[in-house]
C-alpha cells in the first residue's frame, strides 16, 4: 500500500497532481482513493489532498504517521504536514517559499530555518527547486509536474504509465512543456 499527501497552496496545482497520480495507480492495476481537503484554496490558503493505492483500500483518509509519502509544494506546508508521514516515510520537497495570509497581513512573519527544521524531523528528504527547473523547462505552471516527476521517481510504478497519463491529461497546446518538465524532475 501507498499512502501519498500532496500538500500545498491553492493555486499551485495541488489537485491536478493529486488527479496524475491517481490515474496513474488506476493504469497500474491498483486500487485507489483520492480525497481533496481544498481549505481556503482560493485565497491561496493550504491544500491537502490525499491518494492512497494498493490491492484494496477502503478509506482515501491518511491519518497521522501513515503516509508513505509528503510531496509538499512549498516548504511551510510541508513542515505543517510533517506528523503524517511515517517514521521511514520519504518526504519530497519543493524550496520555494509561499507567505501565507497572516504573513501578507504582517500579523506574522514566515519562519526561519525550515529546510533544517525539516531535516531535523525526516530521514527521507529530497529537496528541489521546483520553480527553477519547471521556467527552465518553459513554465512557472509546471511547478506540480516536475514534482510528479520526483515523485515518479520514487514511485513503484514504470515511468512509461506517468508519461502516458501525461499525455491524456494535459491539454495538446501545454503538452510539451509538461512532458519536458516531467523528464527535468524525474531526472533531478
């Protein structure tokens, strides 16, 4: 079984990847549930969705110290996240920090030293800098696909199912750039 959390900010392209990976578990034979907890995802609030895939799942809920994974879109988000991933679990991390609305407001300021706080807590840590390679790749949207393609990566699944999925569902004109994007994070 695989318990994945996608964690994120609205806007960032949470659902589409939590969507990819599902799909993707489909195509591999497994069965899957996805559950999307948008919270204030259009404010630019925290996004969580979870997708969970094995022979048989019963439940798409991840609960504390179950997740095999944590791919978090932004650094913040995934140390908030951190108590569900398992004491073995791999957590894959995008760098790029999002001030959230108590930030923008200046009622707070974005915590210091994450990314050591974070190693701190987890063995298991790819770190990336999403929003470098995917406008290297032709984008800023792609940020969610080159990390699906970190997480492809680790996956158990062949990367020849993530291409296809790819391929059904983003749209023919983003095609390209999406599939480069996902070359750059599978490879990153």
């Amino acid at each position: 079984m695989s318990n994945v959390m996608i964690v994120g900010v609205g806007g960032q392209g949470t659902l589409l990847a939590s969507r990819i990976i599902g799909k993707v578990a489909i195509k591999a034979g497994y069965d899957v549930k996805v559950s999307e907890v948008h919270g204030m995802s259009q404010r630019g609030g925290s996004v969580v969705t979870y997708v969970k895939y094995a022979d048989k799942v019963y439940s798409p809920l991840v609960f504390e110290g179950e997740a095999d994974f944590l791919l978090a879109f932004e650094e913040l988000e995934a140390y908030r996240w951190l108590p569900y991933l398992k004491k073995d679990g791999k957590l894959i991390v995008n760098t790029q920090q999002m001030d959230p609305m108590p930030v923008i407001t200046g009622a707070m300021k974005y915590p210091e030293n994450i990314a050591r706080k974070i190693r701190d807590k987890v063995n298991d840590v790819t770190t990336v800098d999403a929003l470098s390679v995917a406008i290297e790749a032709g984008t800023v949207k792609a940020v969610n696909i080159v990390l699906i393609g970190c997480f492809a990566k680790n996956s158990d699944v062949d990367k020849q199912i993530w291409i296809d999925v790819i391929k059904e569902t983003v749209p023919p004109k983003f095609l390209d750039i999406n599939l480069k994007a996902f070359e750059m994070g599978y490879n990153s």
